[in-house]
C-alpha cells in the first residue's frame, strides 16, 4: 500500500500565488530548479489562475510589409538585411477584414495587425484606426503592434476601439545592444507608458534563442515581471533563423530550456496570459505540449506570422483534440 500522501494543489498555488518573484536572484533562481518542480510550481501557480485547459487564441496578420529601417538583428523585414521579403504597401481594409473573418470562422477571438515601422506617421495612423474600428465591429479583441508610439497616438487606437498594444521588450536590457542598435532599450519602456496612460491592455514579451545565457534570459523576465501593471499578455517567441538575418547561424536553443522559459514566465507572471508565439512550426507536439502543462495558455492561430511560417490551423486543432484543450 503505497502511504504517501497527495500534495494539496490547491493550497500550494494559492501559495505561490501570492509573491511571485520578481527579482533577477530569485528569478535565475527558478531556471535552476529540477525539471519536475519547476514544472509543479508552474502548475500550480497556472490552477490558481486559470483554467489549465483552455487555451486564448489570437491570429496576427501583417498589413505593411518590410522596408523597416530598424537594425533588429532577427528580423526579415528590416531594410538593413537581405532576406528576399520584398517591401509592400499597406493591405486595404477590404483585405484586412476579409483577413479578419477568416480568422474568426477558424475560432481565433482576438485580431492583431502588424506593420513593419519605426513608428506610424499620422496618415498611418489614420488608416489603422479605421482598420481596428471595422475589425472590432465584427466582435473580435483587437490587437496592433506599430513600432515606437508619439505622444496622442495611443490614444487615438483607444478611441478607435483597440484593446490590445503589443510591443515586445525582446531580451534583456545587458543583452540589448547585440541585437538591435537603431533604438533603445528606454524607447520601449516609453511607448509601454503611453500605451498604459491610453489605458490599452499591454502585449509585451520576449525572444529566446537569439545566443543570450540563461541569465539573460531571466534578465528579460525580470523586466517583464517588473512592469507595473505586469503585461496583459506575454508573447514568448523562439527565434525564427532566417536567411539573411544576423542571427541565421545562432545554434537553436534546446527545446527543455524554451520549456524552462515559458515555466518561469508563468510563475513570475501569474494572471498574464502567457502566448507560444513565433518559431511553433519548428516545435514538435510534445514540445508543445509540454509548454502548454508549464502554464502557456495562448497561440498565435493561423499558418503565417508576419512573413514566417506558423502551424496550419489543422494541425493546431488536431493537437488540441489530443490534449483535450478547447477555446478560452
């Protein structure tokens, strides 16, 4: 007869619940658990909070293509690299709410738009708002992520009726400088004020596997953990290598530690919604399934994120119908 007593979940999640870690010690501290209780406490933290088996789904479309004179050293549609992704004009509204209600049909709840941009012009500016206006009448959250924002703009996305602002802080703030150095780390941090002074929800994460250490990448969770209000959502991306780019040659990161990452994520961001974001197509199931038990309640839905490639919306269903996950 097997004596051992069964943990209190319950009890524990409310418990680690109720601090989650915010500093860089505590935070490095995590990534060094053993596997099987870094994975517990990520549990845990995830039942008190949410429901372990329903799953946010958003689809994100790019309505103006390359030519951006940022330096992101991941990125196919900066200027600066030669990566064949050739530069569009913006997508008429016509094919963006087309766009939209596919998305819906295929049970994606939340809409975002991206443009490849330092910042949006005013004339920009106007044109998405009319895009989030029409996208929302068709019941759908909306989501935008622009670039850099100037004072009112935010506020004119509210108005319009978006509900979401992504802007990614990409790595932590020692690393920064390798990746990107076309803007700085206090830009981001600016337009994430702005965005919470409209009184938008924040969309802000990260990406592994650009070369940074474990310790980096704590670093950039304990900037994440640090925003006051903690984001709404919280997109974790694997980089995406891709031909062209700086970073095409970067060894890939070991799937356990992205599984780490996303677990850490979720115990130092407990009511965030914690999303798989850019490099699922690279991941086998049980990578993300595994992603998935550490907390991650949010995907990118549809088979093409910007300019790479995503899992087709079949696949995603199949895996969901294994896991017996469903909509949330």
């Amino acid at each position: 007869m097997n004596d051992m007593t069964t943990p209190d979940i319950g009890a524990a999640s409310v418990a680690t619940a109720e601090i989650p870690p915010r500093s860089l010690d505590a935070i490095r501290a995590l990534f060094e658990l053993p596997f099987a209780d870094l994975m517990f406490r990520a549990q845990t933290v995830h039942r008190a909070h949410f429901d372990p088996n329903r799953i946010q789904r958003s689809t994100l479309v790019s309505i103006k293509t390359g030519g951006c004179p940022e330096d992101c050293s991941y990125c196919p549609q900066s200027a600066r690299h030669d990566t064949g992704v050739e530069k569009q004009a913006m997508l008429a509204l016509d094919t963006v709410l087309d766009a939209a209600r596919a998305a819906r049909t295929a049970g994606a709840t939340r809409f975002c738009m991206g443009a490849a941009w330092r910042g949006p012009k005013s004339n920009d500016l106007d044109s998405v708002v009319e895009m989030v206006r029409e996208v929302k009448a068709l019941g759908m959250e909306t989501c935008a992520t622009l670039g850099l924002l100037k004072d009112g703009q935010a506020e004119q996305l509210k108005a319009a009726g978006l509900d979401y602002y992504n802007h990614n802080l990409d790595t932590a703030p020692e690393f920064y400088g390798e990746i990107i150095s076309t803007r700085e780390y206090q830009d981001r941090l600016d337009t994430l004020a702005r965005v919470r002074k409209a009184g938008l929800n924040v969309c802000c994460g990260g990406i592994v596997g650009m070369g940074e250490s474990r310790v980096q990448r704590a670093g950039l969770i304990a900037q994440l953990a640090a925003l006051d209000p903690q984001p709404e959502s919280v997109p974790i991306n694997m980089l995406v290598r891709v031909e062209g780019t700086p970073l095409a040659d970067t060894p890939a990161l070991e799937p356990l530690e992205f599984v780490r990452t996303v677990a850490v994520a979720r115990i130092a961001l407990p009511r965030s919604l914690v999303r798989l974001s850019a490099g699922r197509q690279q991941m086998s199931d049980a990578t993300q399934a595994l992603c998935f038990l550490a907390g991650a309640n949010s995907i990118f839905y549809g088979d093409k994120l910007l300019t790479t490639g995503n899992p087709e919306w079949e696949r995603d269903q199949r895996l969901f119908d294994t896991l017996g996950l469903t909509p949330l």
